[in-house]
C-alpha cells in the first residue's frame, strides 16, 4: 500500500494553520508530519491542535521528522532561505504568496528546486477556487471571445501583520494583498502584464497606530498586457465592512463576473455581514474549497513528478509587477514590467 505524502508546515499562523488542518484530514493522500514555528507559544498551541511535533526550526525539523514536503507560510522575507533549505534536502516546496521580495530571490529559490529535481508550487489559491477556475475554463473555450479588458479587486477586513507595514521587508499591501490579483488578472487573460501605473493613499493608517513610512491602505493600479488588453486591480487593506474578492472579464463577445452580483441600484455592505447583504468574514472563509484544492494539486504533483498548475515562473511574474507598481506609484509615473517570463 503507498504511504501517504507527509508534510512539514512552516509557520503556525493564520495562513499555516489553514493548511495543517487541510493537511491533517482534508486532503486526499496527504498527511500533516510537524509544525514548525520560532514562536514556542504558537507552535505548541498548534501541535496540541493537531497532535504532531513541533520544531522550532526547519533544521531541527529536517533532524527530527520524516515528510515529502513543505508548505512554506513563514513571513515573505524568510521564504528563500526556507526554500532553498526544503529543495536542497529533497523536499518538494510549497510556497505562499508572494513567492520573495525580488527577482533574485525568485530566481534562486527556482534554481534550487530545479536543481534537487523537487516540485515548487506557489500558492496562487484563486486558480484552484471554483468560480474562478469556471471562468478561466470558459475564457479558454472562447465564450465571451477575446478578452480586452479585466478588473480584479481585494479588500482584507484588518490590518496585514506588523511586518509588512514596512515597504522593505513586504514589498508593500500591493504584493502581501494584491499578488493574488496580479496572477489572477495575467492567468485569465493569458498574456504577461507589459506595463502598471499604480496610485495610493493612506486612510487609516495613522488612526490604527501605523508608523511605517510609505504605508498605504488604498491602491489602484492600471495594467497593459502584452497581448494588448488592459485592466485594473485595485486593493483596499483595512476595508473593515468584510473580505471581498472579485473579478470580471470583458470580451469581444460577452462579459464574465466571477463573484456576487446583485441586479439592485444601489447596495450597501458594512462590517462584517450588516448592511442590507451579507459578506465574506474572512480569507479562509471566502476561499476554503480552493485552498483544499492547490493543497491536493500539490501533493498529485508531487507523487506523480508532473508540473504544478502554478509554478515558480508564475510567482516570478506576479512578484516583477509588484515591484514595477511599486516604482510607479512612488516615483509617480508608469513602469515597464521587468523581464516578463513566459506564460506557463
């Protein structure tokens, strides 16, 4: 009988936690191995959860514990050294978004997996959600034609962790919020994104306590693809009335929604479900079934030796419009993406 893949999740906090319980019992074939997390509090409280081990370090993990892979959820700068560690001790590597805070980081975590022949799979969630997949499959069949322009938004309910109020040790709300909207927007559209103009602005943030300079709460950032479309993302960090993900495709034939859309003339949503219709309260809620799904996907690549569905190429892509945008907005000017890589 084959043994079940085991996985070694690399930080405990809500996006960690969110895959150990999947891997404790949610996905088929997987097996949650150790939790690994410096904090000894929240390590401990996780492994008391969920009943495994608990290492302070992914060195004492490697020691300790026997698993196939890692589900890397560590905060973004910690994720190369984290990376490159797993591939080099054969371990297939799970890695949330965004991938690193540079194209050089990216490029070595991806050389590393490529090296030690494991899997490396970014966790790009929205292509393994339902809807969103629905969309991409009929975009692919040609039912609304040929896309020209799409829209992708994001708007978390709190505050992103104190770390990542710094630009420098995040990249900004724009990669730890809106990478997700800078994959979604190039994977439906299947063209790499060729120029950003991003604006923001800070609303709350000097009301919740935030210090950071060049925090902002607000961003719209304008796309053009290298196929010629165009499109916008727009991301809001607290928005405080819910956990809001959305999309829409129009094409020469036909448009597509991917999320509610109430035919009412004026709606109002406020915090957490009031207002006159209910929200998302949370990531993990909104999307709970794709979350299940990249886990699964990764574990059947990683069996089976096949590509991943989003791979290091992607996470390359979505962390050089991040960092354009970030150009953009503060030297207040448009900003070729850098070495676009090519559409997998």
């Amino acid at each position: 009988m084959k043994s079940r893949f085991r996985l070694a999740v690399l930080g405990a906090g809500r996006a960690g936690m969110v895959h150990a319980r999947n891997a404790a019992g949610s996905v088929p074939g997987a097996e949650l191995a150790c939790v690994v997390d410096a904090d000894p509090v929240v390590g401990h409280k996780a492994g008391d959860e969920l009943g495994v081990d608990v290492f302070p370090n992914l060195e004492e993990a490697l020691s300790g514990a026997g698993f196939d892979g890692v589900v890397i959820t560590a905060p973004t700068f910690a994720h190369p050294e984290l990376a490159v560690l797993a591939a080099e001790a054969g371990k297939h590597v799970f890695c949330e978004k965004p991938m690193a805070l540079s194209l050089a980081d990216c490029d070595a975590m991806a050389a590393a997996a490529d090296k030690a022949g494991v899997v490396f799979q970014v966790g790009f969630v929205r292509r393994f959600q339902p809807e969103f997949a629905e969309a991409k499959a009929r975009i692919e069949a040609g039912e609304i034609g040929t896309p020209m322009v799409v829209k992708s938004l994001t708007r978390g309910p709190g505050l992103p962790p104190v770390w990542a109020h710094d630009l420098r040790r995040s990249n900004g709300m724009l990669a730890e919020v809106n990478s997700h909207d800078f994959d979604c927007v190039r994977w439906l559209m299947g063209s790499d994104i060729e120029r950003v103009y991003a604006e923001t602005a800070n609303f709350k943030g000097a009301d919740r306590g935030v210090t950071a300079a060049d925090f902002y709460d607000n961003a719209v950032v304008s796309l053009r693809f290298v196929a010629g479309s165009i499109g916008t993302i727009d991301g809001t960090c607290p928005a405080d009335y819910g956990y809001d993900a959305r999309a829409e495709v129009l094409g020469t034939e036909g448009l597509l929604v991917v999320g509610d859309n109430r035919a009412v003339p004026v709606l109002e949503i406020r915090t957490r479900g009031l207002g006159e219709a209910p929200t998302w309260s949370s990531w993990p809620q909104r999307f709970e079934p794709g979350y299940r799904a990249e886990l699964a996907g990764f574990v059947q690549a990683a069996t089976n030796g096949t590509a991943p569905l989003v791979g290091a190429a992607d996470g390359r892509a979505a962390v050089a419009a991040v960092i354009a945008a970030n150009t953009s907005w503060l030297e207040g000017r448009p900003v070729t993406v850098a070495s676009p890589a090519a559409l997998r």
